[in-house]
C-alpha cells in the first residue's frame, strides 16, 4: 500500500481557558487517521464537534494535546507536526501543506495577481523567467475563478466575500503541495465557481494529493470524498 501522506496517532485536544479559572475544554481524543495520495477525506459531524479544529492541528496552528501529527513533505522526509521546529513548520507549510480558509488574510497593498503567484515567486527571486512563469500561472486561475481581469492589479482588501475567497484557493492551490486542507472553500460562492472549485478539488485528487475537508454544502461534500470520517467518533472519553 502506498505510504499516507498524513498520519495522526492517538491525538486529542483539550482548550484551557485562562478566563475561566483554567477550566479545560476536552474537544478532540483518539483521533486515529491516513491518509493516503489521491484520497479526499471529507469531515462529517455536527457543529462545534472539532472539524475545524482538526484542520489548525494539522496545520500546527493548534498544538495537540497528545499524539502524533505525521506529514510527508513534499521532498519524502516524514514530519510530526506536533514536535516540528518553527522554522520546519514555516517550510512544511510553504512547500507540503496548503489550507484553504473560508476567509482570505489580506496582505496590505499588494495586487492579487502578486497575492496568487506568491507561493510560485518567493523561492525564485531573481529569476526572470520562473518569476514570468508563475505570473502567467496565476492569470490563469484568476481567469479560471472568474476574477475580472480589472480586478487582477487591485489589492483584494475591497474585493466581495466570494470573490476574496476564490483568490484565496487561487493562493493556496498554485502550487501542487502533497496535503491540501480545505475548510468550508465553497461558503461564499455561487453555483458556477462552486462546480469550478469541485473540478479543481478532483484534479488535485487525480495528481495524488492527500486532501481533507470540512463543506456543509453537501453536493459538495458528496461530489468530491473517496471516503467520509465522522468526528463525531474522536470524542472518546472527552465528554
Ligand atoms: N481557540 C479556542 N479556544 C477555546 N475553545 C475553542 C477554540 N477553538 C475551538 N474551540 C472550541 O472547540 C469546539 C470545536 O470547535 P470547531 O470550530 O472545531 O467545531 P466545528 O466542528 O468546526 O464547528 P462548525 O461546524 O460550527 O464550524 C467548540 O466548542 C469551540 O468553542
């Protein structure tokens, strides 16, 4: 069997909440999942259940409480997240993981055009070619999100909802990463950029990502899994 891009082991998660005398808030426990190239995995549960939370452990925005958080990276090397030095994760998360939010942080001042091609153009400073190259790579998924051409040179600070968050899929899914991360990237869309954004999940799958997902649209959900985890069963003991 192919070896999982993603791996975690006896995970759990409890919030301490410092405002409320330390009180602890047990969210996850027992999380056993891989996740193997070319699979989509789709999480179900109800709301305030930890999908979401499940994501930022992944992308080591949360820290675990226990367990093991595995990510091959894109160059092989097999890497726990939950133990990762900074500047590992800070590497980890621009070659191996991409995580698209429902919202877009937008960088001050900087045109989307530039916004997209990023992950593309910060490691090729300097090289006209690739940095011309990874232009016309984000023209294109621009135009293929249907972002109006006028709006390409703009800072996206003013853009709509929907179309700051199909910018943000354009930023995050430029650049083929082995583990894609996806929470609720179809909130804001209309119907056209929603099946645009299933095709785009579904090539991903094809090239052998690893993908997991949160979407409460369920033709969404329904149209992209291979395979469905309820996180309903990773409560365990926790409550
Ligand atoms: N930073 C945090 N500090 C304290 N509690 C948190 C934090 N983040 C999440 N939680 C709590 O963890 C639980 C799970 O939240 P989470 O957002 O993961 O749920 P979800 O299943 O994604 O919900 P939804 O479907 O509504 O988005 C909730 O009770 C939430 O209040």
């Amino acid at each position: 069997m192919t070896a999982p891009i993603l791996q975690m082991k006896g995970v759990s998660k409890r919030f301490t909440l410092h405002h409320q005398n330390g009180v602890e808030l047990p969210v996850l426990c027992g999380v056993d999942l891989s996740v193997a190239p070319g699979e989509c995995v789709v999480l179900d549960g109800p709301s305030g259940m930890g999908k979401s939370t499940l994501l930022k452990l992944i992308y080591a925005n949360y820290r675990a409480s226990e367990g093991s958080i595995t990510v091959r990276s894109a160059q092989g090397t097999p890497i726990d997240v939950t133990q990762a030095a900074p500047r590992t994760l800070v590497q980890l998360r621009r070659d191996s993981i991409g995580y698209v939010s429902q919202f877009l942080r937008v960088i001050p001042r900087v045109p989307a055009l530039d916004v997209v091609a990023e992950p593309l153009t910060e490691e090729t400073a300097g090289d006209a070619q690739a940095q011309a190259a990874a232009r016309a790579q984000a023209r294109a998924w621009l135009s293929r999100l249907r972002i109006p051409e006028r709006l390409w040179q703009l800072p996206p600070a003013t853009f709509s909802g929907g179309e700051q968050q199909r910018v943000n899929i354009a930023r995050n899914m430029i650049r083929p990463r082995p583990l894609l991360l996806l929470d609720e990237p179809t909130a804001s869309l209309d119907a056209a950029n929603t099946e645009t954004v299933i095709a785009l999940i579904r090539e991903a799958v094809a090239r052998g990502a690893a993908l997991v997902g949160i979407f409460h649209d369920a033709h969404v959900g329904a149209a992209v899994a291979t395979r469905r985890v309820n996180v309903g069963d990773f409560r365990g003991a926790a409550r």
